[in-house]
C-alpha cells in the first residue's frame, strides 16, 4: 500500500542560500593549494576537479528536490486534485521545470568550461575559466531563486496536512457551515478540531481515528459547502467537493433541522440534489443534528417532504440496490452533539454500511473466487446408527453448572466499558476500589507537596492513635519534671560555701573556655598580628607594665631596649668613589654577560651543545630523496 507521508521532503534553499551551501562544500571537500611552478597537466586537473566537484554538488542538490515532491500525474487521483486545488498545477509543474532546466544547464556549463580547461596553458588562464564555471552556475541558481521560494511554501503547507489513506475504510463528513461537522468528529475520535459559533471555522481537511469491531476507521472533516455553481467555489469548497469525488467512503450528510446555521431546509436540500452525483456507489447518511433546538418531527410539512426526497435519493445511492428502493435502516438519523443522543448510534451505522459495502465489493471481486476453491470443510459422514457424544469432563460440567446457578455476575472493567460507550469515551475510575475509613474520602484531591514537605511521608492509618500516646508520654515527662524542680526554703550557704561555690563555678568557666580554645581552628578564630594589636604590641611601655606586675624593677630592661645593640654595625658603602664610578662599572658589567645572554647560557661555565634537529629535516614521511639528509 502506498503511504504519503510529505512531512520528509527536505528542505529547499533560497537561491543565495543554495549557493552557499555548494561553494562552501567546494572549498572544503576540494584541494586549495596550487603553485605556478606545478606542470601544467597538474594545474588543468586541480581546476577541472573544482569545476566537476561543484557540478555535481548542484546536480544532485537540484535531483533530491525534484525527485522528493510528489509528480501530480504519478500519485492517487486525490492528491492529485487536492494539491492542484491548493496550490495550482501549472505552476507546482513550471517550478519543477525551471529546477530541472537549470540542473541541464549547469551540467552542460560544466561540460563545456572542462572542455577549455583542457587546453589551458597557464595558472591564471584555469583559474579564470574556473571562477568563470562557477560564477555561470551561481547565475543560473540566482534567476530559479523565485522557484525555490515558491517550492519552500508549497513543502511547509503540505507538511501541515493531514495523513489522508485513500484506500483505507474512511466516514466523509459533508454539509453547510456550522451544521456540527467538527462538533461531532470531536466527539467520536481525539481529534480537536477548533468549533466556533460561525461559519468556514474549518479551512482545510481534518482527520480523526475511530474503533468499529476491532477495526479502524478515518474520519475526515470537510469544510462547509455553499449550493453554487462549480466555477464560483472557493479553494475551501474545492477541498471538500475533491475528498467526495476521489475518495471511497460512506458519506454523511449534515443537515441542520433547527436553521440555527443561517440556511433553511430547502436551502440545504438544494446543495444535497447539486451534489448528490458525487454520492454514487458510496453508503449515505442524511443526519439530522441539532434536535435538542429542534426535533424532527416539529418541522414543518414542506421541510419534511424534502428530507424525504433526500432520503429517497440516498436509497438509491447504496451499491447493489440498482435504483430500486430497499431497507430504510440507517440511512435518515437523527442525533445532537449537544447532548450526544444519537451520536454512538450514527457512528455505527455508517461504519456497518461501509464494512457491508467492502465486503460485498470484495465477494464479487475475481480474486476471491481463486481463494475460494482452495477452501475445503470437511464433514464426517455417519457410519452408523449408534450414538457418540461429545466426551465432556466431568469437572467442566460442575463449572458450567455452577456458572449458570450464579444469578449475578461480576461485571469487569470492559463490560463497564462497553455498557458506557466503548473505548475512547469511558473512563475508568482507579480510586473506586480504595479501602479506606469513610467512602466519601476516596475521589478526594491529595496534594503531593504541602507547605515544602511529601504529603505522603505524613501518610499513616494509626496516626491519630499515635498523636495520642505521644500527647500522654509528654504528660508524663512534665509531670516528673515538676516532681524534681524543688526548692531549698529557708537554707543559705556560708561565706565558705560560697567560696567554694565562686571557684567551681570559675574552674568550670576555664575549663570551657580553654576547650573552645583547643577547638577552634585558623579557619575559624582569625588571628590578629601582633604588630596590629594595640594590647599585645612589642612596646617598652607595655614591657614595662608587664614586668611591674611580676614585682621586677623594669628600668634596666627598658635601658637595655633603648640602648644601641652590640651586634649592629654601619652599613659598608659599595667601594666606588662616586656616582660617576659606580655607572662605569654597571656598564662593563653588563657589557660582558651581553654574549653569554645571547648564547642562552646559564653562566660563564655552561658549555653545553644541546641536540640540534632542524624541523624541517625531522618532520613528514621518509618519502624517496630524503633519506640521506637524516
């Protein structure tokens, strides 16, 4: 089966982009070094491997693009026409043959300037012809630069659209604006098509997925059509006039019974007989919507004869029937997306007309009759008159008699499904089987984080019984706590009691305040210098008050500071007479480590020759003519 995916067609350049990309590949994926002293053979095929490089770049750039959109002519009828709505096919084919004349033309550019690079006689002449090749191509690129423009649109617009099967089983929704299209492809499948209370809300095709007996279906969603003729129509209305008229799908056709749309009965039955020829050989469905504004059975009499007319005419659509009346059954229906009475019921009978017709077409089909002669059931034949039942267990026959005793039976999760509305539409409920204290706690909202803690880290069955014995523990702690806080009335302590009291308490603080001394480290207690301590600075005064304290006379100790040490001599002067001398001798100074600086020497002694190996003699392969210089 074919799929059409447009989502994968790469992306297209602007024309200056376009030239970029390759000139840059050029520069980099080719050699860029050439010298004039190169034979000229060489310097012919470093130019003509740029020119072929660079044409090769663009014809397979330009190959990718037209290869990758889809050819009008080659793909399903549908796109075909669907994209020739969109996007008009003479130009989408104009611009693919303006890519395809340049892709000709830079190749037969190429052709030629490889041509006079062969015989050219010099660097600059193949250089020249060179810039002249490319600068040829970069034009031709530049003038398709609208093209390429126009090709990037139409690749992100078809990128946008809907993955559209046309082979698969497929329920086409058609009608006026705002008749509940949209309203009623919400609510059979996921898709989340916008609805708004005004008409053309839907602009393109939209398309949904839905479930009927385990098989798949797509809905598609068409935009409203208006009863005019066929030139008048706008690319809107083409997209839907082009899904019916290509695509094989049971067709439902809205019809709003209320008029809240804007279009009458009569109005609406009119665009029905304008368009009733794309319903040939498809299952129709006339579906009355909005009855909860309007029931069907409230119209008017001249209402109801055309809905009558349609339906009669969607009689004779169904394949097989040979215009002749047949069952009536699911073809008139009535439903509102409002209150969502009818809308399962709509849903199911389309999708059963539609399986009924592919089957039918299927039986009929040449294919089917090869399958089935190669089918064969086989019958036993009796051989004679006695009886041989089937041999049933006996533990079997208890189950199936105790299974028909229960009278009630225990419904599952998919029964409750099926009795709901099927998959997609019920939901089960995962608190239903909580077992907790009071029922009305279980669709209770929990939070998961509270105030900054787990709310489930607080979770406990037992937790009030616990808050209890906790509450009587403290209680109790208090109460003992009362018990030893007595007081000594009327006894005081003596002076030498106090005294001793006074140095405990002293001992202790010393004792604490050295363990925080030991304790604390460089990090943590800064220590101030001592030279920027007012308290602890080496001054003779703060000596002098030191010693006073011990009891020692600190006179001499301050003359012995304040008098000139022994070991202190005068600072010798450098030898020279004067400044002039001194300069003079820095200059010979100088003068003389000028070589040994120059031959990077550590000093007068260093003598060593280090290993000498010249790069250019030591780096590279050992390729032949190099060997005997190493």
């Amino acid at each position: 089966m074919v799929q059409y995916n447009f989502k994968k067609i790469t992306v297209v350049p602007t024309g200056k982009d376009f030239i970029d990309i390759i000139l840059s590949r050029t520069q980099r994926q080719t050699p860029t070094v050439v010298h004039k002293g190169y034979a000229i053979n060489r310097l012919r095929q470093f130019y003509m491997r740029k020119v072929k490089y660079t044409q090769t770049n663009f014809y397979e750039k330009l190959s990718a693009i037209i290869d990758e959109f889809p050819r009008l002519d080659d793909i399903h009828p549908f796109y075909g026409d669907l994209l020739h709505v969109l996007y008009n096919k003479d130009h989408y084919k104009l611009a693919l043959g303006q890519i395809n004349t340049a892709r000709n033309l830079i190749s037969k550019i190429a052709k030629d300037y490889v041509r006079l690079l062969k015989y050219g006689d010099s660097l600059y002449r193949c250089k020249c012809l060179k810039v002249a090749a490319l600068g040829r191509m970069c034009t031709v690129i530049k003038r398709i630069g609208p093209s390429l423009a126009y090709l990037e649109q139409i690749r992100q617009h078809m990128a946008r659209l809907p993955s559209i099967d046309p082979n698969t089983r497929t329920i086409l929704i058609c009608g006026y604006p705002n008749v509940g299209k949209s309203s009623f492809i919400n609510k059979i499948t996921k898709a989340d098509v916008d609805v708004q209370p005004y008409a053309f809300t839907t602009k393109s095709l939209f398309v949904g997925h839905t479930d009927y007996e385990y098989l798949r279906y797509q809905v598609i969603d068409t935009p409203g059509i208006l009863d005019r003729p066929f030139e008048d129509r706008n690319i809107i209305e083409m997209c839907s006039i082009t899904a019916l008229a290509h695509l094989r799908a049971a067709v439902l056709f809205f019809l709003d019974v209320s008029g809240s749309c804007g279009y009458t009965i009569a109005q609406q039955a009119a665009l029905f007989h304008s368009i009733k020829s794309l319903f040939m050989n498809k299952p129709l469905v006339i579906v009355c919507n909005k009855t909860d504004l309007q029931p069907l059975d409230g119209i008017s009499e001249e209402d109801k004869k055309l809905v009558m007319e349609m339906k009669a005419e969607a009689l004779k659509t169904v394949l097989g029937q040979g215009g002749e009346a047949a069952n009536d059954e699911g073809v008139l229906l009535t439903m509102s997306t409002l209150t969502e009475e009818g809308v399962i019921a709509v849903k199911n009978a389309a999708c059963k007309r539609l399986l009924d017709q592919r089957v039918e077409i299927k039986m009929k089909s040449k294919k089917l009759n090869d399958c089935l002669n190669r089918f064969h059931v086989a019958f036993p034949k009796p051989r004679d008159q006695k009886e041989r039942p089937a041999c049933i267990p006996q533990a079997v026959l208890e189950a199936r008699a105790k299974q028909a005793s229960e009278t009630e039976k225990r419904k599952t999760e998919r029964d409750l499904e099926n009795e709901n509305g099927g998959a997609g539409v019920y939901s089960a409920s995962l608190k239903k089987h909580y077992i907790l204290a009071n029922d009305e706690w279980k669709e209770d909202i929990l939070p998961e984080i509270l105030d900054g803690h787990n709310v489930y880290d607080y979770i406990d069955p037992d937790i009030l019984q616990r808050l209890e014995e906790l509450e009587q523990e403290e209680g109790l702690r208090q109460t003992e706590d009362a018990d030893d806080d007595f007081e000594m009335d009327g006894q005081e302590l003596t002076p030498d009691e106090q005294k001793a009291l006074a140095a405990i308490r002293k001992k202790k603080s010393l004792l604490i305040q050295q363990h925080r001394i030991k304790k604390s480290t460089a990090e943590s207690r800064p220590i101030v210098p001592r030279k920027f301590d007012k308290e602890r600075e080496f001054t003779s005064e703060r000596m002098g008050r030191q010693l006073s304290k011990l009891g020692i006379d600190p006179s001499l100790a301050i003359e012995r500071v304040r008098s000139r040490s022994l070991s202190k001599r005068v600072t010798p002067g450098d030898g020279f007479k004067d400044s002039t001398q001194k300069g003079s001798a820095l200059k010979i100074a100088k003068k003389s480590t000028k070589k040994r600086n120059k031959n990077a020497r550590r000093g007068e002694a260093d003598r060593v020759i280090p290993t000498l190996k010249p790069k250019h003699l030591y780096s590279g392969k050992r390729s032949s003519g190099k060997t005997d210089r190493r």
